[in-house]
C-alpha cells in the first residue's frame, strides 16, 4: 500500500481508491488460497472458513 492508494476526506478521514481496494483484495484471495494441514490434510484457508462456518 502506498500513500496514493487513499484519499484524505475534508474531515481527515482515510478513503481508499479503486486501485488500493484491488490490492487488498487480491492480497486476501491469495491468502485464502494457500494451503494448510487441517484435520490429516491439506486443504486452503478457504475451504476450512467455509467448513468451520458450517459446523
């Protein structure tokens, strides 16, 4: 992230801008794609969000 990600509001207040919400968006997708050992396999953080939100 950088400085020219955000807009500074008159109330001083951080707004990101379009490119600086890609960033982050794609940060977390690629975290929730990695891998992890979960129970005796290997599944992403995704699917162990999903599988913990269903139980």
């Amino acid at each position: 992230m950088d400085k020219k990600d955000f807009i500074i509001t008159e109330n001083y207040n951080l707004r990101l801008k379009g490119p600086g919400a890609k960033k982050i968006v794609n940060e977390f997708s690629n975290m929730l794609n990695k891998t992890v050992d979960y129970g005796d396999k290997q599944t992403t953080w995704g699917s162990v969000l999903l599988l913990k939100t269903r139980s």
